[in-house]
C-alpha cells in the first residue's frame, strides 16, 4: 500500500489496506432511494463480489465509486481518493467495464487498445509494450489486426477486459462481465481475470449474476438487495449461516426401522427422513462430521451402505436465504446494446 493511500484510509477511519472504502453510501433518483446506506470495505488485492437480484443497486453502487454518478450521501474513497472530491484521480487508478460492451466495431483490436492509451495519455513506449502483453494475457495476439464486429460476443468481452486496463490501473470494476457468454467463454473468461489480476497486482469488483463463479473466485461476497447490503462474508463463512448446512443421503443394504433414530443421535444432525428401499435423507449441520460417524456407525453395527451423497449449502441456497430469491438465469438481461435512457432517468 501507498503512504498515501495509507493515510487516506487512517484518516477515512477505515482499516489499514483498505484500497476501496465505502462508508454509509446513499443514492437517490428523485424521491427514489435506489441505495440506502451502504458501508464496506475492500482489501487490496480482494476480488470482491457484489450480488444481489435485478434492481438491486449494485450497478448504481459500482456508478458512484467509478465516479459516474454523484452519491447523495455518505463516502466513498477508492485508492485513496474521495469519489465526490477527487473524481480525476479515482479514474487514473481504476479501470471500468460496464454491462454494455462499448468498443468501437469499426475499429481493429489494437485501434481499440491505442486509442484508449492515448486517451489516458499513456506514453507511446510504454504503450506498445503493455497492449502487446494485454493482447497475449486476452489470448487476441493473432487477432489484433481483425475488425471489432467479426468477433464472437466472448472475444470481444476480452477485448474489453484488455481494454480497461491499458492505462495500468490499480483496481478493476467489472458489472457483469460473462453475462451472455456461453459457458466455456465464461470460464475463459474468469481464468482470465484470475491471471490478470496474480500478473498486475489488480484489486477487483465484480457483479455477476452467476453463482458457481462467484463462489469460485471471489475472496468475499457482499449480497445486496433493495439497495442495503443484507450479507458480507467469504463464500465459506456465507454458506455456515444458513442453517441445517448439508444434506446427506444414504442407502443402506438391509431395511431396519431402528436406523432412523440411530441416525437422528449423530452429532449435527437436525432432521431424518425415511423413504423406501433403506434411503434416508439427512439434514446436518455439519456433513463432513455426519458422514463420518454414520460411516463408522455402519461398520461397527455390520450394515452395508449401498449408496452415499453429501450435497454442501450452495450459494444459491445463500442467495436464497438473504433475499428469498433465486438468481435464475431466465433472469439474466440481454447484453451487447446500450439501453436507450429513459424519460425521467436523472444522473
Ligand atoms: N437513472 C436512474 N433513474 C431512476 N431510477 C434509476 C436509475 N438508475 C437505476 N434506477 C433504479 O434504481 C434501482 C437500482 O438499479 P441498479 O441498476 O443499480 O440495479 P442492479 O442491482 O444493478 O440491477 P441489474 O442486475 O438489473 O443491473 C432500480 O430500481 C432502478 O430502476
């Protein structure tokens, strides 16, 4: 962390190597109170999920500490610069991809790239070095001289990522960036940013309606809903709050009605369901645990375990838990147009 960087947090009253710091945050549209008070802060280099259902407010969040769109009330200092005082300085450290992709089509790969680094005033050696290593780390080398509309949708989502970072910035904001991409681009994709962000030192926030990847890469999750943040933790620690945390399913060899209350004495264990043919479904609040002692249970009394599952709290359950909300993928919005503004939409 920087000296100043360091002070900046100290005095903003946030922990030492804080690089975004985000303290009781308010934005109102009109009368509309789209994010009511926020707080949070970001390690750095965290990646840092932030998730919630459509119209949650985390892409207006992620606006205000880009520095897109004033804050009502409330701080936001983002390598250690107030969002609201000190707008320039912020954008110089952060590199930004918005849900809509906003490259120019007519334009080659590397036109994209210089035109962006010239843009940010990166110096012209400089600059053909770094758009050089971008398009290897974006694996677009053989592509740079294509034109930007012969790419697929997950090619042009890396040109992007490329993009956002020629000027070399400290923390990446990224608003749903695998959002319609098919599967095996999307994980491309998050290999991708994983490697970037080992190779660059990055800090990064990221939205993403997608569960599996959240749980996979980010360090920790922050769920909002209705504009306040209802749950922040690692995906670990998010997952123990939910209660009755595993479901174990078992078969054993030989029916015995003995076996449902054998089971309900295993430590952990919180509800027992018998079904037909031996099965059993076990609710516990620790799987690992229950497992185990089932397993040795079953020897010691001589019974053969035809089957087992052990079926661990996803974040969808999570998600669920907080909002009373499943993230479907029906719900995920079309991407790759920007949405006309609406009457009435205020910055
Ligand atoms: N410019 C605006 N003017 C008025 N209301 C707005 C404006 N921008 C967003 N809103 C409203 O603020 C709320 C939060 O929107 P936001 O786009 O931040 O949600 P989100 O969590 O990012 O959702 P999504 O996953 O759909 O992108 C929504 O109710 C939205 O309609």
């Amino acid at each position: 962390m920087t000296a100043a960087l360091k002070d900046q947090a100290e005095t903003a009253a946030f922990p030492p190597g804080t690089i975004i710091g985000v303290d009781n945050i308010v934005k109102r549209y009109g009368d509309f109170e789209a994010v009511k008070g926020v707080s949070f802060n970001v390690g750095d280099g965290e990646i840092f999920g932030l998730l919630g259902p459509n119209g949650a407010g985390k892409s207006t969040l992620i606006r205000m500490l880009t520095t897109l769109i004033p804050v009502t009330a409330g701080r936001a200092v983002v390598a250690g610069h107030d969002v609201s005082k000190e707008s320039d300085a912020v954008r110089r450290a952060i590199g930004v991809i918005p849900q809509a992709m906003t490259s120019d089509i007519d334009l080659t790969v590397e036109e994209n790239l210089t035109i962006y680094a010239k843009l940010y005033e990166v110096p012209k050696a400089h600059r053909e070095k770094n758009i050089a290593e971008l398009l290897e780390a974006v694996d677009l080398t053989k592509w740079r001289k294509a034109q930007t509309k012969t790419l697929s949708g997950g090619m042009r989502r890396r040109l992007e990522i490329a993009r956002g970072l020629v000027h070399g910035p400290q923390i990446f904001f990224l608003d749903e960036p695998t959002t319609g991409l098919d599967p095996v681009s999307r994980v491309a994709v998050w290999e991708m940013l994983n490697r970037l962000k080992e190779r660059r030192k990055l800090t990064i926030l990221i939205t993403t309606h997608y569960m599996d990847e959240a749980d996979r890469l980010c360090d920790r999750i922050a769920i909002v809903d209705h504009g306040k943040l209802v749950a922040l933790d690692t995906p670990l620690a998010l997952k123990a709050t939910v209660p009755g945390s595993s479901v174990v399913e078992v078969q054993f060899e030989r029916e015995d009605a003995e076996w449902q209350s054998k089971l309900e004495q295993l430590p952990g264990v919180t509800s027992v369901e018998s079904h037909a043919n031996g099965l059993y479904r076990v609710l516990s609040a620790n799987g690992s645990q229950t497992t185990t002692q089932l397993v040795e249970l079953a020897a010691r009394e001589g019974q053969v375990i035809k089957g087992l599952s052990v079926q661990n709290t996803t974040l969808d359950d999570v998600f669920v838990y907080y909002t009373g909300r499943q993230l479907r993928d029906e719900q995920v919005k079309a991407h790759g147009f920007v949405m006309p503004q609406r009457p009435g939409m205020q910055p």
